[in-house]
C-alpha cells in the first residue's frame, strides 16, 4: 500500500484537487467518502448495494456513490486524486480484481477486473483491498491504533475477519492474509459457516451463533432474542438485538456472547504468542457495539494465554465507526500521512 | 537484522578480513562456525555449555569455541569483520542482553549484557538473536527456505519453537515473536511446560511427549520407548529412541507422535490462515530426524484446516541441520547476500 500510496500521490496531474475518493463495498450498503490529505472525511454518501446483477451492476452503483460524494464538495470525480475501494471477498491488489464474493449482487466467483471498469467510468486509477484490511488500517492510521507499531484488528461481525499492520506496513501475505476467524481455536469443534470444524467464527460469527440460537430455541430453550428481532422489525438477529438481549440478561444470549469471547481470547492470544504485537483493535458490528462492555471480559479470557505475561497487548476499539472501510479505502489511493 | 547487518558490513574496517562468525548457544553444546560472504562454512568447533557459573562462564566458553573455530581457518577471532550469536531465551537485540534463560550454565533470569562482554573478548561488535530465529533466517537465506519471500520455520525438539521471515525480513515482534509452540491448539487441553494448558508445545514438544509416556508406563502401558532408551545409554527419550520406537511400531510412541502431528496441523494451518505464507520449513532435532517420514502426515493434518484451499504452502524439511542456529548467528552479523 505504501508504493501504491507514493505512485498515486507524486503522480497525480496538476488538473486533480488533492483530496480523494474512497468506496466501501459491503452486503448490504456502499459507502463512500471523499477525504483529505490528512484523512478528514470532506463528504459522504451512502447506497444500498445492488441486490442482484453481478459485477456491472455493481461497478455502477460504486460509481453512483463516489459521483453523489463527490458533489457534496462540489467536485467532480474525475478531479479526484485517486480512488480506492474496499471490497469483500479475495482481492488481486496488483491485477485489480475480485474473486469469490458471495454476498454481493448475486455473488461471482471468477476474478472480476472491477478496479479497471470502475476507473474507467471515474477517469483515473482505482485502487483495490480487502474491507477488513484496508479498515485495519485505517484505524491505525488514523483511529485505535495511532501511536503502535504493529496491530491486529479483529473485526466482528456476521463473519469474523482480521487485519494486521506490522512496523506501519500492512501485511497482506500472498493477498488473502488475516483470516483470524479461521485460525482452529477447538479441533473437531462446532461447524463454521466455511464448512470446516472449530474456526473461531464458528463460536463468534454473528451468523454461526444465529445458527446456534435458532437451533437451541428450537429445542425449547428459552430466550428474548427472537421476540426482541421481531419487535425490532428484523429478520435477522443484529447486532443491536443481540445487544438488547444481554442488556435484559437474556441466558441463551449471555452464554453464546460468552462463548464467543472465550474463544476470541483464545485466538487472539495465540496471535500475540506467535507474533508479539503491541496493541490489539477490536471493530466490527459486534466489536464496535459490544467492545465496550466486554473488553474486560476479553482481558480476563486472553491473559492466562499469552506465552509472555509482562507484556500484555493495549486493547482498543475501532474508533472511525462505519466509516473506517470507505476511509482506509481512500488511504490506498493515496493521502500521504 | 538487515540494517545491523548493512552497518557492520559496510563499517567493517580495513584490517577486518571479509569472514564472519557465528555461535550457537544450547543447553548442552555450544557450536561455533566461520563463514565467508556466501555463508559457507570455513570452520568450525563444538564446546560442551557449562553446566553451572551463570552468564560469566558462559561467556568465556562462548569466546574459547569462537577462538577454536576461528583457529581452524588461522585467523584470530579479532579480525573477524563481525560475531553474532544466537541464544535461548528472551533477547533485546538492541541492548544486546540475554534474559530468562533456564537451561544454560544454571540459567539467570535477569537481563544479562552478553554481547557486549562478549565482545570486550573479541574486540568487536556482537550480534544477539533468538536462536530459532537465526535459524530459520539462515534456511531462508541458504537452506530450505531458498525461493521464498514468506516462510514460517517450526522447530521441533525438546519444546516447538518458531521463526518468520516475512518478505525477507525477520519478524521479530517487540523480540520474543515465533512462540508457535504456545499458540492454543486447544483450550483446557494437555498442560504444558510452561505452565498453561492446550498449547501445541504440550502436545509435540519432546519433554512433554516424554513426561506422558513416563505416565503411561507407569499405569502399565506397554512401550518399548524406555528399554530403547536404556540400550540407547540415554536418561532421556532423545529424537533417535523416538525414532527407534516408530520403526519398531511402538503402539505408545506411534500414538504419542500422531498426536503430535496432528496438533502441529491445526497450528501450522491456523500460522497460514492468519497470515497467508508462501512456505514452511520444519526443523529441530525431532523435525529433521522425523520430517522425512511424517511430512505427508504433517500435510495430511494441515490441510483440512486451510482456508484457502487452493494455495497450500510449499513444506520442506531444513536443510543446514546442526549448522543452521550457528550460521544463522554470523548472518546477523553482516555476510551480504
């Protein structure tokens, strides 16, 4: 990201204004920022992602988004400095393509040259990283991890994904890097979405422990969580439901949150066993609601495993909000800080 | 480690000679080599480690093996362009200090300025590393690991301890990074030397392998392991009685080192998933003597656990055997490559 950033910044034309784009590609929503070179959030817009249609209906959307964002500052895209996108799925930073998004208009599999037609239409290079790192590393920039040279974000939601930033340089591995919520915290252990047995995901996936509320309420057990979504008008056990459910002491909920935070500590301190870091940034649906109440409890179940006990990571949560994907997003393109 | 080594290169002075040595400190020997620029082996010596006398002693015989190696190529160790030294235990590299070591000399807990007294002896700067980490960056750069950019060493002995390079650079964390043998494999599982519980050590490492036969046999399990042992003229269940006992089919020692595997399976795979490397190269005295025969088993308990199924990580078996800690130590000290 650092030879991208430093290609796109000195080679950007005298005609472009030095401010940049940034376009978060989530499930459900597409968020875009427009943003300086210190990372100030200038202007935003926000569109529901394409439900169906593939990659083309997708990359217009993408470009719908910028274009209103853009104009909340009075600017056209094609002046923007440079672009960057967050995307969820396996992402080829060098090719510009995207491969296996399930989540999105329909899902696709085959890499997807999505940086190319999208900067076609924005008249200029468009960037391309995954949504958790490039979030991860926004927050280290500019958010929980100022001031550490080496973070792991972990960001919980309906799945639960991981970014790392190592001596101030994202480590993206051979592309795919971060999957902390397949890291094995229980051999054999309960089935994750992925297929496989005992991921971290499978206890703390927003999904999985759906799964495991519906399948205990089933059973008999009682619980809130069900009658708490439908009062909420979801389908969906949300985070805010989930949140809800704690807050009225609901014991299905308490037991699979706790759960779920055991086996965080687990991972994570086997992250810093292996890899020594200074600070930990927790963000994510689940992360950035629930951080708060249970960073203790977090502590609690990751100290009696981390190998070196006088240096205990600094935990944080994500402090940029829905926005750290459409601002990290941005970073890629260029704002040199 | 690449900008000691540039420094000490580069200000080698005149009267320097262009080879280089590199000391590997054990609980039982202490191995010395001479390199030239390439990192081949001029010569070399093996001294036993003292048993009692703490960091002073320790010193002294560190100085008497490099003195013997470098004697064996005529030169005196003064005109070596640099010394680095590979230790057990917790290391500042920039202090230069050695501590909580518990197998050397009585063991000292306290930081203890090695490479400084060291180097009062020599008459030169000297280097400190990690022993494993050494090693696995001299595979990286000679050995196993040659081809490359990403490599995860796992070294298989008395405990599992670990190594990384990442494109190309050693990560070192904040200087105790690679503790794969304490990453948890599975909560509340096997206790482990160090204390805790479920770490992959308490599964694999050959002291806790041993302390779990010991136990076995003792409720009457029948095993071969500690008459080999006996034959063997050993007190402990060294990689050769290990070896031994598996070819004789051992039921004990066949399930003992299965669950080894196994574990090292759901760690290594949990290592790739997290941060999506190239290549591992597994090492150490059970690691070498037993890869060539359980690499296909090794693969066969990883691979279940991949992630991305599709990109499995290249496997290799070290290549520089009881060398590797010994040069890997004068490749911290500035051979150019």
């Amino acid at each position: 990201m650092a030879n991208a950033s430093a290609k796109n910044g000195n080679g950007a034309r005298n005609d472009k204004a030095r401010i940049w784009g940034g376009i978060d590609l989530g499930g459900t929503k597409i968020e875009a920022v427009i943003v300086d070179a210190r990372g100030d959030v200038l202007g935003r817009a926000r569109h529901p992602t394409p439900p169906t249609g593939g990659p083309g209906e997708v990359v217009k959307e993408l470009y719908g988004t910028l274009g209103e964002a853009a104009q909340s500052v009075g600017i056209e895209p094609g002046k923007l400095a440079g672009v960057g996108v967050g995307v969820p799925g396996s992402v080829d930073a060098n090719k510009g393509t995207l491969s296996h998004t399930a989540n999105v208009a329909g899902g696709w599999d085959a890499p997807y040259p999505l940086a190319s037609d999208l900067g076609d239409l924005v008249g200029g290079k468009v960037m391309l990283g995954n949504d958790v790192q490039v979030a991860v590393a926004a927050e280290y920039k500019l958010g929980a991890g100022r001031g550490h040279r080496s973070v792991l974000g972990v960001w919980w939601g309906t799945g639960v994904g991981g970014g790392l930033v190592l001596n101030g340089v994202p480590w993206r591995g051979q592309g795919s890097a971060g999957e902390i919520g397949h890291m094995v915290v229980k051999p054999n252990g309960a089935r994750c979405g992925c297929g496989r047995r005992g991921c971290l995901e499978a206890y703390a996936g927003r999904a999985c422990m759906e799964r495991k509320a519906r399948s205990a309420a089933k059973k008999g057990e009682k619980t809130l969580l069900f009658d708490i979504m439908r009062d909420k008008k979801r389908t969906r056990l949300s985070s805010s439901v989930w949140a809800s459910a704690l807050k009225q002491k609901d014991p299905l909920a308490t037991r699979l949150i706790e759960r779920a935070i055991e086996m965080m500590g687990v991972a994570i301190a086997s992250v810093i066993n292996l890899l020594d870091l200074e600070a930990v940034v927790i963000g994510g649906g689940l992360g950035s609601r629930l951080g708060p109440l249970y960073m203790g409890h977090l502590q609690d179940a990751m100290h009696p495993h981390l190998f070196i006990t006088e240096r205990k990571p600094a935990m944080r949560i994500a402090e940029l909000g829905d926005l750290s994907g459409a601002i990290g997003a941005a970073l890629l393109a260029g704002p040199q800080m």
